[in-house]
C-alpha cells in the first residue's frame, strides 16, 4: 500500500512530499508521531518546494544580467545610495503602488546590479520580473512586428508587474523605435512598474528620443511617479580590479 501512495504522489508530481513521506517510513520515530502532525510536515515540505520552483521558475523567466540581492548591497561605498531609500525599496510598497524607480550615474557604479537586486526581491516576493537592456527590447519588438507577434509580445511585457530597461536612452532613437517605446510606457502606466537604469541624466532623455512630443509623453509617464537615486562616485568595476592585482612587497 505505502508503494501505491508513493506512485501516485509521483503521478500527481507530489515528488518533494513522497520523498518525505518514505523518509517517514524508514524512521520509526517519526511513525509514533500523531497523524496530523506527520501529515502537516509532508504538507509544508511540498509547499516550500512548490515556492521554491516558483521562484527559479520567475527567476529563469526574468533573464537577468547580474546574480544580485539586496542583502549584499555595498553600502560602504560612497555612491549617493540612502540606506533609508533601499530599506524602503526592500518592502515592496513602490510595486503595490505601481511606481518607477530611476538610477541614474556613470558607468560602473552599480545601476545595473542594483537594478537587479531590486528585481530579485520582487521576484522573490512573488511578483513576474524581465529585464531587458532597451536596445535588445526595442530590436525584439521590431522583429516580432515583421513576424506579426508584436500584439502578443506588448501584452506579455503589460502583464509584468516589474520591467528592468537597462541601459536606458544610450542611443538617439528612430521614429518605429520611439512608436515601440510609447507603446511599452504607456502599456504599463498606473498598472506595473519600470526600473530605468542610464548614465544619460534624465534633461538629456528629450533629446535621446528625439522627437518633442514622444518625448515629452514618455517623461511624463515616467519620471513623475518615480523614485530616483542619482548615483556617484568611481566605478565599481575598476576598484575590483585593483584590489584583486597582487601585491609587490618590493613597492
């Protein structure tokens, strides 16, 4: 009977809570436990296993650049980041209320991993994450219209409760490119949430798009509900270097 109970918790891929139930059979201890109680720890393993999936899942889905958490943000450097401000990020309350946030600064600063520290605690909040440098999204979407998917893949992207664009506005913008982008925005404006992440300081993003009117459309969906942290400082990139060259005990 306990071979029939474990073939069809595999059948129904129950694989966590079968395991933990053979592990109970072949511990006698556990066998003199009360019922409920054996039965509330095959139920939690299977749920923490369920979450966990979940997660890689999300995670896998996201594609981000950088492997980063929050916990492990550098706040020694001086970079301009508030401790205040990430804590305040780290509860999620800008998702819920459908909230941008911009990092702004020169290269090698951290935006990016930041960006996506940031996207790891949505994600392991429960939330869809996709990042994407805009570059990338931008020449995406123009493919999927000449493969006449670009209705689907605006949705797909609508749906997402945190959308990272990296790399924001490096280059100056062509009119389909400023279409696909106004599109993006205003998909997402009051519903979902964008991290923006750039070296182009936010009085030079009109003249990155291009035209005044998508311009100022853009911004105004953008930059008026946002957080923004204006980063400073070295790069980040370059002090690593450093500090890994060996040491000449000569010098």
């Amino acid at each position: 009977m306990h071979q029939q109970t474990l073939e069809k918790l595999h059948a129904l891929r129950l694989t966590p809570m079968a395991d933990a139930f053979k592990a109970q059979l072949d511990h006698p201890d556990l066998a003199a436990m009360p019922f409920d109680e054996r039965f509330a720890l095959l139920v939690d393993i299977q749920h923490t296993a369920s979450l966990n999936t979940a997660l890689e899942q999300r995670l896998r889905r996201a594609g981000m650049r950088q492997s980063a958490c929050l916990e492990n943000l550098d706040l020694r450097t001086p970079r301009g980041i508030d401790r205040g401000m990430i804590q305040a990020l780290a509860s999620g309350q800008w998702i819920r209320q459908h909230l941008n946030i911009l990092l702004i600064g020169p290269a090698g600063v951290g935006k990016s991993w930041i960006s996506c520290a940031l996207g790891n605690r949505a994600a392991r909040d429960g939330y869809g994450v996709l990042y994407k440098r805009l570059s990338r999204l931008l020449d995406e979407l123009a493919l999927a219209r000449l493969q006449g998917r670009q209705g689907r893949m605006l949705a797909t992207i609508a749906r997402t409760r945190v959308l990272i664009l990296d790399d924001w506005a490096m280059v100056k913008m062509t009119a389909e490119q400023r279409r696909d982008l106004m599109e993006v925005i205003d998909d997402r404006q009051g519903r979902a949430s964008t991290i923006i992440a750039t070296q182009i300081p936010v009085d030079r993003w009109h003249d990155q798009i291009g035209d005044p009117t998508y311009a100022d459309a853009i911004l105004d969906r953008i930059v008026h509900n946002a957080h923004r942290i204006e980063m400073r400082g070295e790069s980040m990139r370059r002090q690593n270097a450093v500090s890994d060259q060996p040491v000449d005990e000569n010098k």
